[in-house]
C-alpha cells in the first residue's frame, strides 16, 4: 500500500465519518470523529472472527501507518502554529508567569507522582516494572496535548482568563514533556539506570531556551518579509515556510521545534504586527487558510486515534490497569497545579474552582500516544500503549463532553454563594 493510498483512504474516512457525526451524532468535530472510528474500528476487529478480509485490510493499513513520525515530524508544527496564531497574545502576556510554572514544575511534579503511583500500582497488580519506565509513562502522559485543547476547550464557554491559562500551558507544556521522557528514555537506553539532574537541566535549557530564541528570531524574519509586500498568496507561503522550515531547523540543532512554532505563531497572530503587516484581504486569507489547515489535520489526527485501537494488546489485565491509572494522572494533575495555583491567585485574578477546572480540562490527546508508541520492548511497550489510549479515549469523550456542564456547574454555585 502505498503513501498516496494511506492518505486517500485516510481523507476519505474523515470525510465519511465527519459527515455521519453533523448529521446525526451532533458531537464536537473531534470528539465525534473519533467516537465513529472507534465504533467502526470495534465493528471491524468483532468481524475478524467472522472473516478476514476488513480486518486483515484495516490492521495493515494502521500497522504501516508511522502514528508516532506523522503527528511529531508531521501534523504537529502545523497545529501549534494554527492555534498559536488565534491565541490571545495579551492575555497570554498577563498570564505568563502561571502558564511557565503550569509548564514546568506541573509537568515535572506530575511526573514523579505518576510514576511512583503507577510503580506502586503495577506491584499490587503483580508487574513487577522498574521504576524508570514508570517515570517514562509519567513524563508522557503528564503534559496536557494542544491539539485536544484547542479543539475542545474553546467551545465549552470557560472564563476567558481560565481558559488562556489551560491553553498557554499545553501550547508550552508538550516542549517540556518531551524533553523530560527523552532524557528518561536516554537513561532507560544507557542501561545504567542513573538519573543525572544536570543533564536534564542541560537538555531543558537547550531545547527550551533555545526552541524560545529561535521561535523569535523565525518570527521578527517572517514580520519584515510580510511587511515588506503586499501579497496574500506569497505572505501564506511564508508562513507556511516559517512553519515547515522553522520546525525542521529547531530539531536539527536540537532546539524544540514544538516551541519554536508556538513562539513564532505568537509573533505572527499578534494583533499589533497583523496590523502592521497584513492588508484586510491579506488577513482574511491567512486566516482562513490556516484555519482550514487546523480542522483538515485535526480531522485526519482524531481519525487516526481511532484507528490505534487496532494495535493495542487485548489483555484485561492492561484494561484493567488503564482505568485504574485514569484516577491516579487526574489527582497528579490536581497535585502538581496546586502549589502554583496557590502561590498567583492573590496576584492575578483567578476563577474560583480554577484548579478542578484545570484538573478536568488538561485533556491528553495524540502526543501522549505518539510517545508511548515509542517505547521499546524492555520499557512495556504494550502495556503503557494500552494504558495510554484508554486515558486518552476517557479525556477526551469523558472530559471533554463534561467539562462545559462542569464549568457552568462551578459557575452557577459560585453565583449562589456570593448571594449568600
């Protein structure tokens, strides 16, 4: 089978299944692209018993499906960007020192608490796992996905100040996962089990500070080039190039590439240079287009998160395990934002409830797969898959439905309270 197939059948599913998801099921367009393709992916796997040929057919096209090379090296720069543009720079601005402890000492406290539970967890359920491949798991599952967030979040009417919070935290979050599962997974690979705090410092300043300093340069490159004409369809392309370019420059001198496209889609999307660098026209297109590029890879991603369901290990026991672990990440997320949001909320103006909000709307989504897809054999590959996609499966239909009702729920007490 080869790419263009892959990609055809790919489009054509989406479009399938996003047609059938307006029409009748009426769910958010990447909640309800994944929950058809789950049931059609479950449709399929019961049918295999039956006969071969949907099933064989389905399970080669998802094992020569690269889900780990196409959403990292891929899909990611383009959804970054696009979200990173329609953010709110300013409101970013004011939030910024909550959003880097959110980034930062959430996503690192939460990885030791979801590590040492789960190791704990996995001795009582009789896996015996070294406890670096359960910090492993910790790092991939802690950050919470933008892409999930993005899509779902922005429709579910949170406060404004809370839901800049969430956003810039898994714009910036993923960047800091990343580094801390690649420097544990470099570790696992030596063998020798040491944990070198200094060289996590090292990677952190390198692929962060540097990922940060690039992203800004690419951006004030791409902000003199646009101001310098006036051509909606040569000003796309170098966003496209900003995006494409800046990405594969970042991972090439070992900067995050992730962070390089947030950054630089922050310049781009700022209000001030939109209106120093664009015509009226010249927005509308950009804009639009990369408006288009978001739900068109947002509806391709969800799609082919569905479709992993076909390499997972059917074993109760790993079903078993995964649900106990949705419980364990949910009161490691609560944890690790406790302190930070303790320490601002006298400072910036904070939504009561502002941490099981947080708490319920930190979605995890495609990275935190693409992540645990790249485990080795020797780090339980099978298990911390399965154990990852049925954590994903419940944040994002579970939470992601919920959270608009949680919100206008804390909401409404909160009114009643203040009568009181």
């Amino acid at each position: 089978m080869n790419l263009f197939t892959i990609i055809t059948i790919l489009i054509v599913l989406a479009a399938i299944f996003g047609y059938i998801n307006v029409r009748y099921f009426k769910l958010p367009d990447t909640i309800g692209l994944m929950v058809i393709t789950i049931i059609f992916t479950t449709v399929i796997i019961i049918s295999g018993y039956f006969s071969d040929t949907l099933y064989g057919f389905e399970r080669s096209l998802v094992e020569q499906i690269d889900f780990h090379d196409i959403l990292m090296d891929v899909m990611l720069s383009f959804l970054l960007f696009a979200g990173a543009m329609h953010t709110n720079f300013d409101q970013l601005k004011v939030q910024r020192y909550p959003i880097l402890a959110f980034a930062t000492f959430g996503v690192l406290v939460s990885t030791f608490l979801v590590g040492t539970m789960v190791f704990y967890l996995m001795q009582l359920l009789g896996y015996p796992i070294a406890y670096l491949h359960c910090l492993l798991f910790g790092a991939l599952i802690s950050p919470t996905d933008p892409i999930a967030v993005l899509g779902i979040l922005k429709k579910a009417n949170v406060p404004k100040n809370l839901e800049t919070k969430i956003v810039g935290e898994s714009l910036f979050n993923d960047g800091i996962g990343v580094v801390v599962f690649l420097t544990l997974m470099n570790i696992a690979k030596s063998g020798n089990g040491e944990i070198h705090f200094s060289e996590i410092a090292f990677l952190f300043v390198e692929e962060v500070f540097g990922g940060i300093a690039m992203g800004l340069a690419l951006g004030y490159i791409a902000y003199w080039l646009m101001k310098s004409i006036d051509d909606y369809a040569v000003e796309i392309m170098i966003t496209l190039a900003l995006v494409t370019g800046g990405y594969l420059l970042a991972n090439s001198l070992h900067f995050s590439g992730p962070l390089t496209v947030v950054v630089a889609g922050l310049i781009v999307g700022h209000d001030t240079i939109r209106e120093a660098t664009m015509s009226e026209i010249t927005e509308q297109y950009v804009d639009k287009f990369w408006h288009l590029v978001d739900e068109f890879l947002n509806a391709i991603l969800f799609v082919l998160i569905g479709l992993e369901i076909m390499i997972l290990t059917f074993n109760l026991n790993f079903l078993v395990a995964g649900i106990l672990c949705i419980p364990i990440v949910l009161l490691a997320r609560y944890l690790s934002l406790s302190f930070p949001i303790n320490y601002f909320k006298n400072k910036l103006d904070f939504v009561p409830y502002t941490n099981v909000i947080m708490t319920w709307g930190g979605l995890r989504g495609g990275i935190s797969i693409a992540l645990a897809l790249s485990l080795t054999t020797a780090m339980e590959r099978d298990l911390f898959v399965t154990i990852t996609y049925i954590i994903v499966v419940f944040s994002i239909i579970v939470q992601g439905l919920t959270v608009g009702k949680l919100v206008k729920r804390l909401t409404k007490e909160n009114i009643e309270v203040a009568k009181t």
